[in-house]
C-alpha cells in the first residue's frame, strides 16, 4: 500500500487530497499545524486506519517514522488576508517549510510534489499565461510573501530535482472554489457566498473589471492525480481557462442564492492582478487533463456547503 504525506492536509485542498488518496488505496499522513485549516475538514477520517493525522508545523524539521511513497507539500496560507496576517509565516513555509519537505522526500527516496500557485506569474503582462512566462512580480509588494515564497519553493525543488536526481513535480493552481474553503477566509468566492446568503452587500474590489478563472476542486485533485503519476519535471498549470470579471462573477454568485444583495465597491488591494488564465496545453497534452465542471454546476455544488457554513454562524 502506497504511503502518502500530506502536508497542510487539514487545509481546503489538503483535506481533498486525503480523500483522494485514502479513496485510491493510500496511506495518508497528514501533517498540519492548524494556522489556517480547519480540523472539521478532517474529522470524518479520524479513525479510518488509513489516516494518521500529525499535528506539526513543517517550517520546523521533520519527522515521519516508515516508508513514505510521495510527499505532497500543500502547507501555506493561501488566502490574500491569511497570508497578509502571516507574512513571516508563509515565507517561512514556503522556502523553510518546502526545504525541510524536499528533504524528508530525499531521505524516504519519495517523489515530491509542490502546490505552487499562478501568484508566481504575478500581475501578468503576457495572457494567457503559459508555463514558459516567467512572471512580474513586486518582491516588496505586500503579496510578495506569498508570491516570493512560492518562487523560491519552485526554485528548491527544481534544484532537488536537478542536484539530488529527486523525482518532483512543480503544479501551478489557479484559483480553486468548492466545498471545505473557510467561510472568513477572505477570498472572493467565500466573502461573496456568504454576503449573498446574509443579503449584506456584495464587497467587489475595485471597479470588478479584473478577472479571475475559477476551477472547481474535484477537477484539480484529478489534475494532481495525474501530474504525480506523470513524469514531468517542469510546472504544470492546473486551472479553468474560464476567465470571468470579479463584477460578473458576484453578480453570478448572486443569482445563485435568489439574494436581494447588492453590489458595493471597495478599494482595490495592492498589486490585485488585473487578469489571470492559464494556458493549460501542456496539461492537456502531457496529462491528458482538462476540466470537466463548469462554472454554474460547480457554484451549484458549493452552495450547499456554504449555507450551512452562514446558518450555523447565524
Ligand atoms: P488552506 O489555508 O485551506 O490550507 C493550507 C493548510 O496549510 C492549512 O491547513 C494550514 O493550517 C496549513 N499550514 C500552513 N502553514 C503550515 C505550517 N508551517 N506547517 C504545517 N501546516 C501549515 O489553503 P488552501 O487553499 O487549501 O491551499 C493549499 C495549498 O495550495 C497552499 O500551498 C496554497 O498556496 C496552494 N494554492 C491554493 C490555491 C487555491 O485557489 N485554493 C491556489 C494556488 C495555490
Ligand atoms: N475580491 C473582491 N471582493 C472580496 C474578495 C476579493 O472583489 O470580498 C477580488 C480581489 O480583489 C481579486 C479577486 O476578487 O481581484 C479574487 O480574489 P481572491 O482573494 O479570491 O484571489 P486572488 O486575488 O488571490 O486571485
């Protein structure tokens, strides 16, 4: 039986992924120190003999008993007000946190696999973005913690790729909606859901003409699916190509709920990407990946969860 690390497993993908995994016949030990996931998205495996859960934060060294078959290293904040609270933290996570990850994967002979993020590309000048664009990103912006840390993490485990002959795969997730995000975690999809289901106003950044290209979560667990067992070395874009205005997409989410909100706009947080889709040919063709949830199906499926979310803060 194959033996799978996870860490930040206890976090909205993570705890996807231990699904996934547990559901394919894995082991899954899932490592999290709980600073931005939630222990409900893994309550319902406590007890699987399958699932061991590790509470630990991953910047510090670490240590995991046995065999370990594949590391998967999802533990960072990930929400632009998370990661804004916690910048020492996610720099931290992202070179300390992937060097001590790369390194366990070296000592277990395992192979590796980084959740890196479309930030990497930054406030892009070229769109769509391929894997081949290298980016524009403000190091000193207040979303460089966040961008730069996953750039050096791409960096290092190139570097284990290239030095040590370490198996890894670099994934750049673009922004990834579905049941498990946190109802306060700032991102928009969150913040819009539960405004509409409340009937506050809908908070749009700006004038809402910056877009985005929303990906439901089952799509990207079979996109990670596929990249781990695939043997491409190089960052792989996982993403919806569907680019749609963050004014659209409220008006979406409100149509959705049958609200009677309305929209209000916000100043525009600094360095907001103005546009993001990703090039998905080489998923396509090296993978054989593409998504298979559209939008309105996905919001569809999403809704349920975040209704409970607002009813049991009501
Ligand atoms: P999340 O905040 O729900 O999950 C992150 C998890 O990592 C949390 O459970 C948190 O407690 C844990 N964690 C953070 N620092 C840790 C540390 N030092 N030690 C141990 N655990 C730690 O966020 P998410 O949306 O599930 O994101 C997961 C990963 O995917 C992140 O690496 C993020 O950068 C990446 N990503 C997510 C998206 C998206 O749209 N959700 C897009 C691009 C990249
Ligand atoms: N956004 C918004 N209102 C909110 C939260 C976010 O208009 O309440 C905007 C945000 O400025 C950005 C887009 O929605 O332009 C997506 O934001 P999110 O935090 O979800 O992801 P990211 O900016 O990291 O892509």
């Amino acid at each position: 039986m194959p033996r799978t690390l996870i860490t930040g497993g206890a976090g909205f993908l993570g705890s996807h992924l231990c699904d996934r995994f547990l559901a394919e016949g894995h082991e899954v030990v899932c490592m999290d120190n709980l600073i931005t996931g939630n222990p409900d998205n893994i309550a319902h495996l406590i007890g699987n003999p399958g699932f061991e859960f590790v509470k630990h934060d991953v910047s510090t060294f670490i240590y995991v008993a046995g065999e370990v078959d594949n590391v998967l290293h999802f533990a960072s904040p990930a929400s632009p007000i998370d990661y804004l609270k916690l910048p020492i933290q996610t720099l931290k996570v992202g070179s300390l946190g992937t060097h001590n990850a790369l390194g366990l994967a070296k000592a277990k002979d395992a192979r590796f696999l980084l959740a890196s993020t479309s930030e990497v590309y930054g406030d892009p000048q070229v769109h769509p973005q391929p894997e081949t664009y290298w980016g524009h990103v403000n190091p000193v912006g207040s979303r460089g913690v966040y961008d730069e840390a996953k750039r050096f993490a791409e960096a290092m485990t190139m570097a284990y790729h290239t030095y040590h002959g370490l198996e890894t795969r670099i994934l750049r997730i673009f922004n990834t909606y579905g049941p498990r995000m946190r109802l306060d975690d700032g991102r928009a999809l969150p913040a819009f859901m539960g405004q509409a289901l409340r009937g506050e106003p809908i908070t749009v950044f700006g004038d809402g003409s910056q877009t985005r290209s929303f990906q439901y979560v089952d799509d990207l667990v079979e996109g990670i699916w596929r990249l781990l067992h695939s043997d491409e070395a190089n960052p792989v874009n996982i993403g919806n190509p569907d680019e749609v205005s963050i004014k659209e997409f409220a008006e979406e989410v409100v149509a959705l709920t049958g609200s009677d909100s309305t929209i209000t706009y916000e100043d525009l947080p600094a360095d907001d990407p103005q546009v993001r889709q990703p090039d998905i040919t080489r998923a396509r063709e090296i993978l054989g990946w593409t998504p298979s949830v559209d939008r309105a199906e996905g919001l569809r499926r999403t809704l349920a969860y975040f209704q409970e979310q607002v009813e049991a803060t009501a």
